[in-house]
C-alpha cells in the first residue's frame, strides 16, 4: 500500500471516528452542491473540477454543479464563496494564488483566513515555463540572453494578478534581471491562445494544459519548477539545475468552504473528496497531467495554507511586487 492510499484510509477512519453519528452525514447534502472555480472554463483548475463534481454526485446521489467566476486573480469567485451561507453547499476549488492575496491587495473583500475555512489540500504540481514558437529563442540561456538585449521588449502572460503563474513569473524575473512586461488574463484557458499565436513570448503554465501543448509543440519548454525533473517532461530541467532559487515549489489545489461551516460538514466533504482521490479514474487522470494526489485533512492543509500565506509574503516582498488596489 502507497503513502497516499494510506494517507487517505487513515483520513477516512478519523474522520468517521469523529462524526458525531449518522444523522449529520444524512443531512448534508440535502440540496445542490456549487463547485466554485474562480477561473475560466477549460483551465486546469475548471478540468479537476469536473472529474471531481462527477465523483461527488455519485457518492451523495445530490447534484454537484460547476460555476466559473473567474476574475480579480481568483478573489471574485473566493469571494462568492466567502459570503456564502455556512452550510457547506457551496465549495471553493482554487489554486496555491489564493495565499497570495494579503500580500498582494490593498484591500480585500474577504480575508482568506478569517472567512474562508480550509477542507483539504487536493494536489500538488509543478509548473513549466513555456514560451511561443513565434519568438526564436529555443533555450532558456538564449531566452535571457535576448531579453536582456533589448530591455522592456518582450512580455509574459500569466493567469490573472496574484495568481501562482504571475507570482512565479515575477520571481523568475527578479532572479534573472530581465525588464519584461506582464500581461494578465482572466484565467490560464484565454492565455494558452495568446501564448502560440505569439501575443505573449512567455508564460508558466499549469500542467494539465501545458504537458500537451508542449508535447505537441504548440507551445516551447524552458524549464520546471520543483525539485526533481517531471517524468512526462524528463527534457525540461529544473530551475534549480539551472542556477535558480526561489521557484523550488510549484503551485497546489485545495478546497475550501464559508468559514462557520459545523465541523461535521466539512469532514464530510473531506471524506467524501478522499474517497474520490482513491479511485484509479481520479488518481490516473490527475497524475495525467502532473499533478501529485495529498488528500490532508482539515487540520493538515489550515496548517500549510498559513504557512503558505507567508512563504508567498516574503517571495512578493523579494521580487518587489506593489500591491494593488
């Protein structure tokens, strides 16, 4: 048995220990479920979703819907759910940007800690860095070398201020010393485009599009984030083989719920979301597209969003990001 499926029965034993007896778990759900994404369509955060919203129908025999409200990096729709009622039937699935956001708004219309409740860390994945065929630059040495030559000439795409690829990109620009522009998106799905048609040289993709996309060489591999090569992408280095600090971590996916929500309800939706990471459909169609299955329990991922919260503080504070109104 794996780390992780024992991972996963250990959560499920506990939190069923926990559970104050049947008659929570008959309640919950007793009406639609709302799977928020707070990005476009067709991202990889939006492909998770849907594979997990299936999942979930199955096991509640209730309907788990999924609603995109992209927009503000993220904080439109992680805002929905913060004002939402405390009853678990509306659920955040976002990515590791969300720890980012104290950092890098003046103001908030929600404070992630204080109104948003951590259920589970769902993965965690590396990121590459792409860029477009359109710019002649095939290694990440001649991709430096040109961008240094002609300052403030080149720019990079990211999924929206705040959002793990801009923070990712901004890190890798500081640690370089390149003078290039960003532009945001609304979303990784919008762009992908952009990147091929050449609109932007560059960009962080999440892997669930940018593993095809540079397979098919629709799009060029520079490098990886994390510690170790990526086994679907053995021909990207890492940014550490290269020489870089700072981009050793990628990004991650979890789930959270309106803070408030009765303890009992959030464990179910972690057991529930264990049991789906258990199953091969699930399992294969994440490791897929490069992402690694956690399955923490409640407690687990409060812990690591905190300390997510400040490892993003100081990575904004190093790449010298203004905050934003």
């Amino acid at each position: 048995m794996n780390r992780f499926v024992s991972r996963v029965c250990l959560a499920i034993l506990l939190v069923a220990a926990a559970l104050p007896g049947p008659a929570l778990a008959q309640k919950y759900p007793d009406q639609m479920v709302h799977l928020i994404v707070p990005y476009p369509a067709g991202g990889g955060v939006d492909v998770v979703a849907r594979v997990l919203a299936a999942k979930l129908s199955e096991q509640w025999s209730q309907t788990v819907v999924v609603e995109n409200r992209p927009g503000a990096g993220g904080n439109l729709g992680a805002a929905m759910v913060a004002s939402s009622p405390p009853d678990g039937h509306t659920i955040l699935i976002t990515v590791g940007g969300i720890a980012s956001s104290l950092s890098l708004y003046k103001k908030l219309t929600y404070d992630p800690v204080k109104d948003l409740a951590p259920v589970m860390q769902l993965a965690d994945t590396q990121l590459p860095l792409a860029g477009s065929y359109k710019y002649p630059a095939a290694t990440i040495q001649e991709l430096i070398a040109a961008a240094k030559a002609r300052p403030g000439t080149l720019n990079y795409g990211s999924s929206g201020i705040g959002a793990p690829l801009h923070i990712l990109a901004e890190t890798f620009k500081y640690a370089a010393g390149l003078d290039i522009a960003h532009i945001p998106y609304r979303g990784d799905a919008p762009m992908l485009p952009a990147l091929i048609s050449g609109d932007v040289q560059l960009a962080f993709m999440p892997l669930s599009t940018g593993v095809p996309q540079i397979r098919e060489k629709a799009i060029r591999g520079f490098a990886i984030t994390g510690r170790k090569r990526l086994a679907s992408l053995p021909e990207l280095p890492t940014f550490l083989e290269l020489g870089f600090t700072g981009l050793e971590t990628g990004s991650w996916y979890g789930l959270f719920v309106r803070a408030g929500t009765p303890p009992g309800i959030i464990n179910t939706i972690q057991q529930a979301v264990a049991v789906a990471l258990a199953t091969p459909e699930m399992r294969d169609r994440m490791l897929a597209v490069g992402l690694e299955p956690v399955g923490s329990t409640p407690s687990e991922f409060d812990a690591f969003f905190k300390s997510e919260i400040a490892r993003f503080a100081k990575l904004v504070e190093a790449a010298k990001i203004p905050k934003l109104d």
